[in-house]
C-alpha cells in the first residue's frame, strides 16, 4: 500500500488506520478493471461483473460480501436461475418459487462495501449512490453503522423505557407504540464521517467511498412528541438521553426543541418492519442530524436538565478547531451534494451527450438551488431538481451535457432554503482548520479525461 499522507494534525491513529484500510478496500474491489466500451449508461461504471464481484470477495476474506460463501452462484438478494433462449417459447417459473418474498434479478450486483475494521462487530457498509435512481435508497443497500454487532431482538419482548424529569414515567411495549398515531417521512440519514478521507487530497476514487455513508428512505413510526406529552415535560426539562439495546448500548444526548420538533419512534422502513441492520424493531429518528445520534434498537429514554456528556459527543463526533478549541453538538448535517455520473472509476465511452446527475440534501431544510460546472468551478450553470423536493431529503438533480472530448471537471454545489451555500474545501478549511475529520460538507470534483476516465480530483 502506498504511503497515504493523512497527517497525525487531523488525523489520529485510528482515524488514519480507517482511511488507510478504505484505500486498500476499494482498489481490491475494483481490481477486475475497467469495464468495456458500451453505449448503454451502465456499461460507463465501475460496478463489478459477476466473477469481479465474487473475487472481491474472496480477495478481502469476506470483509465485502460478509459472511455470505464466494461460491454461490447469485449475487446477494438474487437467486440464480436458468437463462430462458426465448422466453417466448416455454413458460416462465412459477409463482412464488422464492419463497413469497421478492427477489431482484440475478444480473444486478450492486451491494455496500464493508469497511475492513480489524473486528467484525464494530464497523460501517457505504451505500452505492452510482447506481441509485431517484432518490429512494433500498432498504437492503442503506448504509450501516455498528459498534458492537448487530442485535437480533425479539419484538415481543422489547420494550421502551420513558423516565427521568416527567411526571409519568413509561414502559412501552411495540403493541403499544403500533397503537399510537402514526406518520411517515422521507428523510436521509448521514454519517458525520462520510468523506473523511478526501480532507487532504482526493483518497478514494469512487462516488461509494467518498460519499456512501449517506442514504434516504420513508419512515414509518410515532412522533416522540406524543409519547412525551402522555408522559409530561417537568419544568426544568432540557435534554434527552437515548440509550440502545445493542452491546455497545449506544448512548446520545438529544436537545428537547428536537425531539418535540420532527422526531419520530421509527418501527418501519420502505413500507416494512425495519431491517435488523437498521435498528428492528425500533429506532429514533431525528431528521438532518447527524447519523450517530439516530439511535438504533432504542430501549430507553431518559429525561434530564443538560446533556448527559456520552463517550460518542466527548471522544468522538467534536470538530477540534484551530485555535484548540472544540465544536460539540454539531448535530445539524448542512447542505451538501456530489454527482454521481459521471463520477470516479467511470468511463465517459465517446463524446457526446450525457445527462449529469447527482444528489443534494441539507439537514437544515429543502435544497433550493443545485448548479454544476463543466471547467472546475469557473462558470455555473443551474440544474434542474426532480420532484419531489422535501424537507430533509435527498433531491435529485440533472443537467444536459454534450461533451466535446476535452478535459473537464465536474462539480455541483448547492443551496438551501436557508441561504446557506455548500463550500468549497478551501473555505471549509480556512473556517475549522486542519484538525478534525467530521462534517465534510465540501465541493466534490471529478476529472473526465480526454480519453473518457473519471478520477477524483481536487482543485
């Protein structure tokens, strides 16, 4: 492995040991190489055959397909079956031969890469975004982060412990929660670590490794405001402490404002029980905060006057500043946004027309404006944002681009609707200084080559 210069000034030994592994991890994974030229969209990307898949696999002793054998046939979520030569000419399989559960076709592969920690509990999986459509990540492909394994809870006997400065306390059963008016939201959910490899130089080279640790989906549950007013606020009544029933018990403080806010008692996700790996049978969700604070298998909620000063808001998750002091309670996610196509590891065929595309999402509120630039940041040109726009969320956005085989670089930035604009990595710098790898919020670039490559780059 190449000497990778993430400095011991923003970079501790386990922040540096992470970005190190992430290298390892994606060129092994992209190993297999290029694929070949095609005029079909997803001939461009970097997505892994079949054989490229498996061998990833068995190359990182199962750090990328996890437990799963390397010698099934299928990739994960499929079910290897016989390729008709006419469909036309014989009758298709059955109904329900999976089982009564749905499958995807056998000749789609995308899945998270798993970050090679040196222990399996503790670790994190990044989300595809180069493949995505819309702006719906599938359940089975939204990001992960763990840190003590996860938990297989029975929903029968889990149950919610409401204390602390209320005039009631509760026990709140899943039979009981179900019970209790209910609300669906789309929001996205991010990982204040997402990018924390690309503070220095351009590390990764995919759009999955810089900015996987990101995804959206609908949410299904009870507003946490109406269980705290069944349990009465007492005067006084300031912070929240929200404990999971994970091996870790994962602890964060959580500000009252927010949880009568838009906080919500997640039991569901995409119109189902929410996946194991995303907190079953219940977790707390709070729209545009940081990842960390959303906690997953939720068992306890603990009222109290000042924050409870948990090891993930002390040791981790501050933002150590230039003069030597200390942003804690950065909890709002701001706004952000990337391309991903074109994007790293790409490769544009031929010139011509192409459809620029990519993601945004602010925790502040809805993405009003998205721009992109072809020259690195000279000129901008505003793209257009497919509906919905939401509160909260990843927008969609597109902008027409005849490329006329010259170099260019790709950027997007965005704004929200409070005015703020996503800066450049220069003007993040010179704000927070050199010390800290969370909240990444930064212009990402990309390099399209006269020969159609796509790297990361900076400018």
């Amino acid at each position: 492995m190449p000497d990778l210069p993430f400095s011991s000034e923003r970079y501790g030994p386990a922040e540096r040991q992470m970005a190190q592994a992430l290298v390892t991890l994606e060129n092994r994974i992209l190993q297999p190489g290029p694929a070949p030229d095609c005029d079909c969209r997803e001939g461009m990307f970097p997505g892994l055959s079949r054989r490229g898949m498996l061998l990833g696999g068995a190359l990182l002793g199962g750090a990328l397909l996890g437990a799963r054998p390397a010698r099934a046939e299928a990739p994960p979520g499929a079910i290897e079956y016989p390729v008709q030569p006419d469909p036309t000419r014989e009758q298709g399989r059955v109904i329900l031969e999976d089982g009564g559960y749905g499958s995807r076709s056998q000749f789609e592969n995308e899945i998270r890469w798993r970050y090679p920690t040196a222990s399996l509990d503790s670790s994190w999986s990044l989300t595809p975004l180069a493949s995505g459509h819309g702006i719906i990540t599938p359940s089975g492909l939204h990001f992960e982060r763990h840190h003590a394994g996860i938990p297989n809870i029975d929903p029968q006997r889990h149950s919610l412990i409401l204390h602390g400065m209320v005039d009631k306390p509760l026990r709140l059963t899943m039979d009981d929660l179900k019970r209790m008016p209910s609300v669906s939201r789309i929001v996205f959910i991010e990982c204040s670590g997402n990018g924390l490899t690309e503070w220095e130089k351009p590390t990764l080279r995919t759009v999955q490794g810089t900015h996987g640790l990101t995804s959206t989906s609908e949410w299904t549950g009870v507003r946490l405001s109406t269980v705290l007013n069944e349990a009465g606020l007492q005067d006084g009544a300031a912070w929240i402490l929200a404990e999971g029933a994970d091996a870790a018990v994962m602890t964060r403080s959580i500000p009252i404002d927010k949880a009568m806010d838009d906080a919500i008692l997640a039991y569901a996700q995409n119109g189902e029980a929410l996946r194991p790996e995303q907190g079953y049978p219940l977790r707390l969700l709070l729209p545009g905060y940081e990842g960390n604070t959303q906690i997953k298998w939720l068992r306890r909620l603990e009222i109290g006057d000042k924050p409870f000063m948990t090891r993930e808001e002390t040791l981790k998750y501050t933002d150590l500043l230039a003069d030597g002091t200390a942003r804690q309670f950065t909890l709002t996610m701001v706004a952000k946004s990337v391309i991903t196509f074109p994007s790293g590891a790409m490769r544009l065929p031929r010139p011509g027309f192409y459809e620029i595309t990519g993601l945004a999402w602010s925790g502040r509120g809805r993405i009003a404006e998205v721009e992109v630039s072809a020259d690195g940041g000279q000129s901008w040109t505003q793209a257009a944002l497919q509906e919905p726009v939401l509160d909260k969320c990843h927008t969609r956005f597109r902008l027409p681009w005849i490329w006329d085989g010259a170099e260019a670089v790709l950027q997007s930035r965005c704004t929200d609707d409070t005015g703020y604009r996503q800066p450049t990595l220069a003007e993040l710098v010179q704000a927070r200084g050199t010390k800290s790898v969370y909240h990444l919020n930064a212009i990402q670039s990309w390099r399209v080559a006269q020969d159609g490559e796509v790297s990361n780059v900076h400018v």
